[in-house]
C-alpha cells in the first residue's frame, strides 16, 4: 500500500498523539536527584512531577484531558461551577492551548497520586486507570510493599471511586494531615478554591440551589499541600484563591517554593489569582521562590507572566520583598535548591556538540 493509502484519522491520531510521545517519561526515569535537593517537572496546568535523592515520585494534579472540542449547541451546562457563579449561558470557551507533554499510560514507577480537588483538570482517569492496571507499589514507612496510594479530600476520593479505584487504596486527607512517603512528607493544608464552593454534584437543571445556603465545608472539597522534601518545603496551592489566611500557613511552616494559580479572569469571573494576588501570597507565605501555573492550559484564562515581572520590580524594594517570581514552561525541570537564584526557564537549545564532528559543506563561506 502507498503512504496514502494506508494513512487514516486513526493512524494520524496513534502516530501523533501525545505530541511528545515518551520524551518527559524518558527524562524523569533518568534523572538522578542529587543529595539535598528536589527535581519537579511543570506537567501543564497545575500538574507537578516530584521526585527525590530517595527515588520518592510523586505527582500533584496530573491530568490528561481537554477542553472544549466542539461548539456543540453553544451553551454551557447549567449547573457547571462557573454558570453557578456568574449566572452565564453562553459556551465557556475554554480550549485547551497546552500539548500533553507525558504519557501516562508509559509511567513505571510513582509512589503516591495526589489530587488537590475534584476540577476535571485536575485529576485523571487515564492516569488512575493506568497505575490500577499496572499494579504498581511502593513501600510504606515500616517498609513494606503496598500499592500505590490515592491521596486527596473526600470529593476527589469519591471521584476515584467512582472511577474504579478501590476504596482501599484511597486515602482522604484534611486540613492538618500529614503522611509520609519515602523521604517526603505531605501536609495537608486549607484550599481558599472559592470556586470549588460554587460546585454542585449536578451540573443539569437538577443542581443543587446554593442561594441563601451556608457553603459546604471546604476541606471536604479541596486541600493545599506542603511537600516538604530533602530540598527544601514546596506549597502547591491548588485552584486557590487570593485569602489573607496564606500567613497563617507562612507562619506556620517555612516555604521555599509556591506554587500560585495565576490567569486573566473574564469580566464577570473571579477564578484565578491575578498578578497582585500571587505577589501577594508569596509575600504572605514568606517563601524564597513563586511559581505561577495555570495560566497556560486555558484559552480563556491565559495571562502575560511579565505583569508578574514588572509588579515585582516596582514593589520589590518599597516593599522589601525576599522573594523573587520564576517563570516556568510546561514540560521542563526545575531543581530546588540547584535552581534558586533564575528568574525564567528555556528549554534545552541543544547543540551542545557543534563542530565537534566534520562538517559536510561545500565552503566554510556558506557560514
């Protein structure tokens, strides 16, 4: 058969997808963590790869999914979180702007799958079917074999669950929590996702009525986590937003790294943390290093970092900041404490090796 022939939307989609196929998975087996630090990987939205000098993987929010692929008949489902919130019917236009950058049917090894909150972009079937099917383990602190732990608040357990993730496996955390893993230990901590208390069980015209109700508990819903590793305390807040109770936690524990959900909202939404917001919580979580994320998987939400920059500028000194922003990219690595003092991240430009092998050109002029 001809190359024609034999190419079809099937065959286009398996050789295609996803657009980096095993290259993040490849990257992350290999890595070797060094002593007194921690390697973290942006896997898109607020998806973190964690990994330590134990060969402690963990991943916080990876999700593989997308947004809107169609029109269809251009209105949102009544009872989604943000028709809830804002009283809107139009279609949300909230397409996915980010590749899938891992495989997660081709992940060997993780020792814990945390989950933030119950969002569809923050947890995934995909992923959780894999890590079922594989049988995958870990060891527990009396060092035994066990299988590998779901970890989240009550929503995002019943969401596993009903998935087919068996009940046993599944460990429901609050605010207060803590469990170790290899050499990490995970705080649970207060989520300020005030959209996550906007979000009924229906999304139909059965949803639940909200108005005049006092809001269900939060730490049912969503949970913030401190990982503290051999490299130093990192704070993933979730979908949180802006709260001034981010200096009750930095008070309470020493951070190093924040990560911090940024966006542009819509006129009309109040989703994401806004550039002051995340300048805000890193100040009030003391932390040395914040991270903007989310910004980039949606359409609809995406942001310029370097607001972020020049807000940091000309605060910084007036208000005497000690920390300083880093601006990520989705797929690449960034080391703790290795990588403290950069302020923005570029993929690896490679041609490391040029003019180590002959050259095949006709003149050195054609350079």
């Amino acid at each position: 058969m001809s190359k024609i022939d034999e190419t079809t939307r099937e065959s286009w989609i398996m050789s295609t997808f996803p657009e980096w196929g095993t290259w993040l998975n490849e990257e992350i087996e290999a890595e070797e963590v060094k002593p007194g630090t921690v390697a973290m990987w942006w896997l898109g939205c607020t998806g973190i790869w964690f990994k330590t000098p134990g060969g402690c993987n963990i991943t916080v929010d990876l999700w593989c999914g997308n947004g809107k692929r169609t029109h269809g008949n251009g209105k949102m489902a009544v009872g989604h979180q943000m028709a809830n919130m804002c009283g809107g019917r139009n279609m949300q236009p909230n397409l996915r702007a980010v590749p899938f950058v891992i495989d997660p049917f081709a992940i060997k090894q993780v020792d814990a799958v945390l989950a933030t909150h119950y969002h569809q972009d923050h947890m995934s079937a995909e992923y959780a079917a894999h890590v079922i099917q594989s049988k995958m383990t870990t060891v527990n602190e009396k060092g035994e074999t066990i299988p590998v732990p779901f970890i989240g608040p009550e929503k995002s357990v019943d969401l596993w669950k009903k998935w087919g993730v068996p009940e046993e496996r599944c460990i429901t955390v609050r605010p207060g929590d803590t469990i170790k893993i290899k050499d990490i230990e995970i705080v649970a901590l207060d989520s300020f996702d005030r959209t996550c208390l906007v979000t009924t069980d229906s999304t139909g015209e059965d949803r639940e009525e909200l108005t005049g109700v006092c809001p269900t508990d939060m730490d049912d819903k969503a949970v913030n986590y401190l990982i503290k590793t051999p490299g130093g305390n990192v704070y993933h807040s979730g979908d949180s937003h802006y709260s001034i109770y981010f200096a009750k936690h930095g008070k309470d524990y020493d951070v190093d790294v924040a990560f911090a959900s940024y966006g542009e909202n819509p006129v009309g939404m109040a989703d994401k943390m806004t550039s002051c917001d995340v300048l805000r919580m890193a100040e009030a979580l003391r932390c040395k290093v914040v991270v903007p994320i989310h910004y980039d998987v949606w359409t609809n939400f995406m942001a310029d970092v370097n607001e972020i920059r020049v807000l940091h500028e000309m605060k910084k000194d007036r208000l005497d900041y000690r920390f300083h922003p880093f601006f990520w990219e989705v797929g690449g690595k960034y080391v703790y404490p290795t990588d403290k003092d950069k302020k923005a991240y570029h993929h690896r430009r490679g041609f490391e090796d040029c003019f180590e092998a002959p050259q095949n050109i006709p003149f050195r002029s054609c350079l």
